[in-house]
C-alpha cells in the first residue's frame, strides 16, 4: 500500500522539495523555549475562518453587525478550495508529527514546532493564494486579522517560528500544486432538444461550472475514474415510476408532499458544506480530538466531498440526463406511454443549471459522510446537523452517518430537482470517491 502511495503522489513531489531545506534553516532561529503545543483548537478555527472567507459575500468593512467579508463562492467550487485549505493544514501537521504519509511529498520540520502556529499559517497562506487581493483588498485584510489572533495564543519562541515556516511550506507547496488545475476554464454543458437530453430550465436559464467535470482531483486517479451507471431508460417501467414520484411529490404547485417531506426538502436546499462542516467541528470538540486527528478527520472530509463533486460533474457532462422539470412538461416526447405531461409543472424551488445525472448534493454528503464514517470506524455517532434552510433553521437529529444520505436521497425528490437513480447513484458515486482517497492516502484510524 506504501508504494502505491507513493506511485500516486510522485506528480506532486517536484512542489514541495525546496520545503525541506527552508524548514531546517528554522532550528537555527533564536528564542525563547515556548511550548510546542499551543492552542489544540486551531484545525477547527481556521476550519470556520475558511468556511466563512470562502462563502461570505464580499461585505463592505462598515458592515453592521461586522461579518467578515469573503469570496462568495458556493459549490461546486468552494469545496474546491477547502480541501486546498486542509490538505496544505494536514501536511503542515504531518511534518511535525510524522506518524503518516503526506499527502504532498518533502516536507519535513522538528517535533517540537507549534502545529497551532502551523495550522494556522498553512490555512492562511493558502486562502491568501486564492484571493484577488487587487480588486478584493477587504478580504485580505480580514484574512490577515484572523491570522494575527490565532498566532497571538502561540507563545513566541522558536517553535513557534519553526511552525509557521513548515505551515507557510505546506501552503506554498499546495498552491503550486493546483496551478492549472482547471478551476474556472471554459468548458460548458453541451444542451439539446432530443428527449432526455439536458437543455436550460426557466427560470434561471443558466449553464453553471461545466469547467468542474475536469479538475484535476485531490485523490483519485482521473475525473472519470468512477462512472456511475446511468440515467434509466425513457421508455422503461422503471423510469415512469420514478417519473411519477418526483412529479407528485417534488412540484411547487399541486404536490402531495407532507409537512414533513416538504420540510426535509428545506432542509436539504441549503449549501451543506457550513452546516455539515460545524456538525464535525462540534464532533471533533465533544471527541477531544487532538490537532493531528482534527487535521487527518477535515483532510479526509474535505478532499472526499470536492473529489466527489469533480467525479459528479464528470459524470453529469457524461450522461447530459435532462431535469425533472423539462421531462415532466415534456413527457409527450419521452415514448413512455405511463408518464404524462403537464406544460406547467415546475420544480419546488428553481432548478440548478447543470445536468440531473447524478445529484451533486447526494455525491458530496455521501463523500463527507463515508470518510467520517471511515475516520471513526463505526457509523454509529450521534450528531445534530443545522441547516439554515430557505429562511428558517431546522435542526434534524443523527444517530449514524449514513442516515444523513438517506434523508437527502429523499429530501432532494422533494424539492423536484432529481431522479430518484441519480440521487442513489449520486450517493454511491460519493461512497467509492471516498473509499479510494481513504484507503489510498488517509488509511486508518489512530
């Protein structure tokens, strides 16, 4: 397994070499015996300053009450950069601590260095490469202000500085690494008026991150290395029932939801990653995980939903399966005499703007939640999950992590946006995404 590791990580190790040499040159910095430990929260923090710098709008300063301002980005991008942010904090990590193998190859640092000062420096450093300073000066400022309280709990000293130089490494070795990686190309879903075809759904009428079906993954092998098996066939008893499923239970107008299912489908419409990520960062404290389990639980997490989302949209750009909404206003095309058309159904909330086969929400909360499972060795933990849902919170209560995919391979019906098969499929597609980095690069548990 070792050496399949290191086969798989080999294109990477050219990023990090210089990183050895400039670590070392920190054993000669002066200062004062400080302790190497620090503060064993800081994954977690600068987990939330990640979330937060990523997803926020980019909010004025002046804004009352004060919100840090950030990208405004959203899935499938801001998963993106979040695994760039905790693969850069569990090498950084990792090279103090030295009981695993890294994710990038070459950096080393001494074991009394602050992984605190280190994860903290790592995750900054890499939201900084990832923010357009010229036109985005408020952001980086926010940015450097979180950083400053975090190093400001380090006591000064050189393990302190000997940690800010391997996180400062980590960073700099995962930025080069990512360059050109095919984040925001030009690439675009192909649209067509064959039935079953994917093509624009009113009323949003966009064609959204085609360019994500071929990024260079964090783990797997290649975009396309798990292919789902498809979309049902139109004319096929199967399709109709799952047909009829949606068009009963997912329309906007005239839907035989129950109060609960609708509520589900709330739930299930908010961006998961800030409210899946505070359900492990509450986990991780109430565990008493220390940095290095904190560092190993979010790289896995993080790396398994962004590579699910890359292996979806390949998947997606694959298969071009067109929406519920069209198939149901349009089923007089379909060749199916069970389905039956109606020009005016419309989903519960409008449809994204990208192909239905599979469902990304179902891709990503399947990776997150397979790898927890893999990190904990047992799915059986209780958790609460918080999402802010269209206008109001609703809380759902969890006593294994796999009942979290349950509840969004229905929930996701519910809103009208998917098949049932491409929810499952999603969800089986974010499994083996999440088994193969698992095994590959993260192993098992301490």
């Amino acid at each position: 397994m070792a050496q399949l590791n290191r086969r798989s990580r080999a294109r990477r190790s050219l990023a990090a070499w210089v990183a050895v040499a400039v670590v070392a040159a920190t054993l000669l910095i002066p200062g004062s015996a400080a302790l190497a430990g620090g503060p064993t929260n800081m994954v977690l923090e600068w987990n939330l300053n990640a979330i937060l710098t990523i997803g926020n709008p980019n909010t004025p300063p002046e804004t009352t009450p004060p919100t840090p301002p950030g990208l405004g980005q959203g899935p499938p991008v801001s998963p993106l950069h979040l695994a760039m942010v905790h693969g850069a904090i569990y090498d950084a990590v990792n090279a103090i601590d030295g009981s695993r193998e890294p994710y990038l190859d070459g950096l080393t640092a001494p074991r009394s260095a602050s992984k605190a000062a280190a994860v903290a420096t790592a995750a900054h450093h890499v939201l900084i490469g990832l923010i357009p300073a010229e036109t985005l000066p408020q952001v980086v400022a926010s940015v450097d202000r979180m950083y400053a309280a975090s190093l400001a709990k380090v006591a000064n000293g050189r393990n302190k500085a000997a940690g800010i130089t391997v996180g400062a490494a980590a960073a700099a070795a995962m930025l080069a690494d990512r360059v050109g990686d095919g984040r925001f190309g030009s690439h675009v879903f192909e649209t067509s008026t064959v039935p079953g075809k994917w093509r624009l759904v009113p009323p949003a009428n966009t064609n959204s991150f085609g360019w994500n079906a071929f990024v260079k993954p964090f783990t797997m092998t290649s975009p396309d290395q798990f292919r789902t098996a498809g979309p049902l066939d139109l004319t096929s008893a199967a399709y109709a029932t799952e047909f009829n499923e949606v068009k009963a239970l997912g329309g906007k107008v005239g839907s035989s939801r129950t109060d609960a299912q609708t509520t589900l489908a709330n739930f299930v419409s908010a961006n998961p990653l800030p409210y899946m990520n505070k359900a492990f960062r509450e986990l991780a404290s109430k565990r008493a995980l220390s940095t290095r389990q904190q560092a190993r639980l979010f790289a896995m997490t993080s790396m398994a939903s962004a590579d699910a989302l890359i292996a979806c949209w390949n998947d997606k750009d694959h298969y071009l399966f067109w929406r519920p909404q069209t198939a149901i206003q349009l089923a007089d095309q379909d060749g199916n005499p069970a389905t039956e058309a109606d020009p005016e159904w419309v989903s519960l909330f409008p449809t994204p703007g990208y192909p239905d086969h599979p469902s990304g929400y179902n891709c990503y909360t399947a990776g997150m939640m397979q790898s927890a499972r893999a990190f904990f060795r047992t799915d059986r933990v209780s958790f609460d999950l918080t999402s802010p849902g269209i206008g109001t919170p609703i809380t759902r209560h969890y006593r294994r992590f796999t009942d979290v995919i349950r509840d969004t391979i229905n929930g996701r019906i519910y809103t009208g946006f998917h098949f049932r098969t491409p929810d499952v499929q999603g969800a089986l597609l974010g499994k083996q995404v999440a088994q193969w980095g698992n095994s590959h690069f993260f192993g098992l548990a301490d």
